[in-house]
C-alpha cells in the first residue's frame, strides 16, 4: 500500500555500504529542485532593496531545509509510484530504506522549524506552515484534482514572499510570487501527464488520471500562457527595467515554446518528464532576468 510507510520495506544486506553513502542522502533532497526555492528566496529579498544580506542568508538556509524535508518525505511516501514513474529516485531504487527517508525528513523539518525562529514569529509561522502542508500534500492531498498542484505553487510562490519577509518589505516579492505561482501550475500539471502510467496503476487521483490526458493538456497550456504572460507583468508595472525584459523575451520565452512544443507532441512519459525537467531550468533563466532587471 502507497501509504503503509512505517515499514522499512528494504533488504539492507541487499542495500549494503551504499545504504550510508552521504551522497545518497544529498540527492534524496533533490537538490537541483532545492535550489529553485532557496534562489526565489534570494530574489525575494533582494528586490526588497534593504540590504539584510545577513537574514537573507538565514532565511535560504531555512528553506534549504524544509525543502529537502519534502523532498525527502515525498520519496518515501511515494516509493511504490516512483518505481514506475522515477525509478531512479533513492528510496524507489532501494539505495535509502523508507523508514531512514522518513525520519531524514523529520530532522530536517523540525531544523528549519527551529532555525526560523531567528527571523521572527511571522518567518516561524510561515516555515512550520509549509512544512506541515508539504507533509499533508505527499500523505494526502497530492492524490486530488488540481488541489495538490495548487499546494505546491502556493508554497513555492511563498519563498519569494519569505524572501521579501526575512529583508523587512514582502511588497515588491508579490509579483516574484505571482510569476513563479502560475508557472509552477503550469509544470505541476506537465507532471501529472508525465506521471499518468504510475499514478493510474496505483489509483492516485490527479488532473490527468480523473479527467483525463486531453483536459490535463489543455489545462497545461492555459497557465503555460498565463505563465509566459504573467513574466511581462514586473516589466509592465515599472519593477524591472529594458534588461529583465530582454532577457525574458531573448531567452526564458524560448526555452518555454520548446517546452510547449514538446508537450504537444509526446506521449511517453519519460520525454515528457525531461521537458518538465526543461521548463525548470527556464524559470533558473528567469532569475537571470530579475537580477539583471
């Protein structure tokens, strides 16, 4: 059963030495994925314009945290899906035993929980929120119709808003939230088609399997447009100067028609897990034109 985790499912002597291998441990919390977060949170505090390098930092760190926490519990929540859908990850291959995932997870999470206080009451409120509904999201909500999606952009847009907290003003962080929000929509529901085959196979409900690969597509390309469109807003309203702007246009808006282009044309599900995985190295593009802007 996808949610009986409290097993430890592995054969260490069939796991050996590798089973302590540190190097595992720092791809169980995906780190490229980590980064995403923790450089929105740079970006967040940055145009902020305070100059709080100092609580900056703190606060990457503490993303850094809860983000490989939930990276960390997804695999372990999702080992069965995973060998079907991301054979490679470390628990589905069998190189981390569930139980150790899970409390790898833990450590990490209650770490941030306990760093964030340093930042002040808003920042802890905000760190144990997401901790606890990314732990909710891979237990449960992952499972529903576009409910999960929206966890997971909700809480990356808030790194940029985290971000703006940490350096004293969120308010020039909310169009960074507002962009990376609707992009992360766009690559979460990507996902679903990517994901379609495991996530059939064990009855776990997303936009793709319930309602379809053909609604799920065109769902896809409604917030990738938003998306694309929603990158021009930090120019329109005066945030960012000509540079941010052609950068987007020069070289993020590329990299987002091939993604789109590609998704149009695939079926098989791990093609259309490299353009997912293509559209996230659009959006380390897209933090080239902030810092540029």
């Amino acid at each position: 059963m996808i949610w009986c985790w409290w097993g430890d499912d592995i054969d260490l002597n069939k796991v050996g030495i590798m089973n302590v291998n540190v190097m595992n441990y720092w791809r169980l919390i995906r780190p490229v994925s980590t980064l995403s977060g923790t450089l929105a949170v740079l970006l967040g505090g940055y145009v902020a314009g305070t100059g709080a390098w100092g609580r900056i930092g703190w606060a990457m760190v503490v993303t850094l945290f809860v983000s490989g926490s939930a990276n960390a519990w997804n695999d372990a929540m999702d080992m069965e899906i995973d060998q079907i859908n991301q054979p490679k990850r470390m628990v589905a291959v069998g190189l981390i035993p569930r139980r150790h995932a899970i409390w790898f997870s833990v450590g990490l999470g209650v770490l941030a929980v306990i760093l964030s206080v340093w930042l002040g009451w808003g920042a802890w409120l905000m760190t144990t929120g997401s901790v606890l509904i990314l732990y909710l999201y891979s237990w449960r909500l992952k499972s529903t119709v576009l409910i999960g999606n929206g966890v997971v952009a909700t809480v990356s847009a808030m790194s940029a808003l985290f971000g703006g907290l940490a350096a004293g003003d969120m308010r020039p962080a909310a169009w960074l939230a507002l962009v990376i929000w609707v992009s992360i929509m766009s690559r979460e529901i990507l996902k679903t088609l990517a994901d379609y085959e495991g996530d059939l196979r064990f009855e776990c409900r997303t936009v793709a399997t319930v309602w379809g690969r053909v609604v799920a597509r065109r769902l896809f390309y409604l917030f990738w447009v938003l998306a694309m469109g929603a990158m021009l807003v930090p120019y329109g309203v005066g945030l960012f100067g000509a540079g941010y702007l052609g950068v987007v246009l020069v070289l993020v808006w590329p990299l987002l028609v091939l993604v789109g282009r590609g998704a149009w044309q695939e079926e098989d599900g791990l093609r259309l897990e490299y353009w997912s995985q293509v559209m996230k190295y659009g959006f380390f593009v897209w933090f080239v034109a902030v810092v540029v802007g």
